[in-house]
C-alpha cells in the first residue's frame, strides 16, 4: 500500500466538485494509500489555511475558485506553467516546499486536440481571462493557434494578450463582451471557448454567445462543467456547431495533477468514469 498521504481540494464553494470521487477512484485502481478530501476555504482564510496544510504535511493541493491567483503568494516555487499564467491549481509538496503548477491549460488543449485534432493554425476566440483562461490562452498560443481574448473587464484580455506577446512572441487580439463585436469576430473562427463562468450554477440560462451568432461547423468548446451541458452547449448544437462540454477537460487537468503528484501515469478511462 505505500506510505498515508492526503491530498485537499481547497476553494470556495467546493460542494459538488467531482474531483473527490475522480481522485479517490485513481488511487484505489493504483492501489496507494492515499485519499483526497474537499474543503471549504474563505478567502480570508487562505494563508492559515496553506500554512496549515504544510505543517500538516498534506501531500499535494488541488486549487479552485477563488484561489487560484491569491495562492501564489503563500507558495515556495512556482514552476514554469503556473509562471506563465499567472495562476495556480495544483501544488506539490516537495519534502516541506510547496511548489505551484498549473495543469488547466494543458489539460484543456490535449482534451481539445484529442477531439478535434491540432489547433496549430487554427482560428481561436477565447471567452474570459481569468485563472483557467490565462492558463489556457498560454497552451493554445504555444501550440501555435491564431487567438482572439474577449473579456467583460476588457482591460484584463488586454493585460492577458501582452504577457502571452512578450513571454512567447506571439501576436494575440482582443476585444470587449460586446454581442455585435462578438458575432461579427465569430464569422471568421473555427473555435470558440468559453472559460469564463458565466453558464455555472445556479445561472445556468445565460449565456454569452447565442445560435444566431454562431455558423455550422464551428467547434464550441465549453469549460463549465455544473452543469455539463451548458445553454452556450445547446445554442451551439442549434446552429449545427460541433459541442464539446467540460469534463474532458476535467479529466486530464486532474491527470496531470495526479502524475506530478504521484510520478505515476493516471488511469484516465478511471477517472472519466468516476466523474460522470
Ligand atoms: N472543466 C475544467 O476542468 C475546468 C477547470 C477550471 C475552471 N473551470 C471552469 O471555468 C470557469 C472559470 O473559472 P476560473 O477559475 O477562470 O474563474 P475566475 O478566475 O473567477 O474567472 C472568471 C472569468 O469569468 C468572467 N465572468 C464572470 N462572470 C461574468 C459575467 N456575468 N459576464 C461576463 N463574464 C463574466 C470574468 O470576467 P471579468 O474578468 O470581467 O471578471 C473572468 O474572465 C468556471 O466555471 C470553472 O468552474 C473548468
């Protein structure tokens, strides 16, 4: 069985996360003894609750909204993939050192790929340009996608296209949330990903791109995954787009959690199953 480790999921809310029961699952098929529990962390909480873990000796951290950003400021390193971000949400810890990766973006472009094959030279407009945006703005540019940013907060999709320009020499386009803007903009995409949370419970009849908007073919990618299947989903299949919701993404960002954490490859189709 190998040596007791325990591993957190730390945001706020985290009732209802499916990640427990994902984790869990690979852990019991890889035989180890080790287990992975939710819990709720206010914001005003975070430092203690990051010092805590490391007295603790809590083996690795799973972190969700709102934390994302704000936990790096507590951690000891950061490696190259949370840098580029700006955004962590795994953290290993290594003898006593907490080190911050993140695997969102990653886990969005393999899971995309595998469905739709490489994005390199593909037309991408990204919603949002928060932590899970950042992170996969980052993944798609560095595997040589065309990107649009557009943000509500327009001035952060700014901010998100000069890092990835200066950090990776890449030209990226932005814009504002602006519906005419939008649909003009879409007519020349052959991706659209939402990574922002609007879609989420409990809200879960807006949505910021609607059927008209959208053209056959399109592939419409939907991080959200409470629920899975998003308005956003439904006006995609209504315009004969292709529709893609997020548990693929789910899955590998939590496999590559698992195998940093672990150093062992994880039991995908497990984990898939767990989650659904
Ligand atoms: N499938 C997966 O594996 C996976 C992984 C990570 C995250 N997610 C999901 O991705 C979503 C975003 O997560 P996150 O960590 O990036 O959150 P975050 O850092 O809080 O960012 C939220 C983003 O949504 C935008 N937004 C929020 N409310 C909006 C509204 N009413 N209208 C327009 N834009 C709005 C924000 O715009 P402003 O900048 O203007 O505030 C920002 O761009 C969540 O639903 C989360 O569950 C899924």
């Amino acid at each position: 069985m190998g040596p007791l480790k325990l591993f957190l999921l730390i945001g706020d809310p985290v009732e209802g996360s499916l990640s427990p029961a994902m984790m869990n699952a690979a852990f019991r098929s890889l035989k180890l003894n080790h287990f992975y529990v939710a819990v709720r962390v206010p914001e005003k909480f975070l430092g203690d609750a990051i010092a805590g873990a490391k007295k603790m000796g809590i083996a690795g951290l799973n972190v969700t909204i709102p934390h994302k950003i704000a936990v790096m400021r507590y951690l000891d390193a950061l490696d190259e993939s949370a840098a580029a971000a700006g955004a962590v949400n795994t953290v290993k810890n290594d003898r006593g050192r907490l080190i911050g990766f993140n695997t969102d973006g990653q886990g969005a472009l393999r899971n995309l790929e595998e469905k739709v094959g490489s994005v390199r030279g593909r037309r991408v407009l990204l919603l949002g340009a928060g932590g899970a945006a950042r992170a996969i703005a980052f993944s798609l540019v560095e595997a040589g996608a065309d990107l649009t940013i557009a943000n509500r907060t327009v001035s952060r999709a700014k901010e998100l296209a000069s890092l990835i320009e200066r950090g990776l020499g890449k030209r990226v386009s932005f814009l504002p949330l602006n519906r005419d803007r939008l649909k003009n903009v879409l007519r020349e995409k052959d991706i659209l990903i939402n990574a922002t949370s609007v879609g989420m419970r409990p809200k879960v009849n807006e949505t910021l791109v609607t059927a008209e908007m959208m053209h056959e073919g399109l592939i419409v990618y939907d991080i959200v995954y409470k629920p899975l299947q998003t308005r956003l989903l439904r006006e995609a299949r209504k315009a004969g787009a292709v529709a893609l919701d997020g548990l693929g993404m789910l899955v590998r960002q939590g496999a590559l959690a698992f195998e940093i954490w672990t150093g062992r490859k994880a039991p995908v189709r497990v984990m898939e199953s767990a989650a659904k």
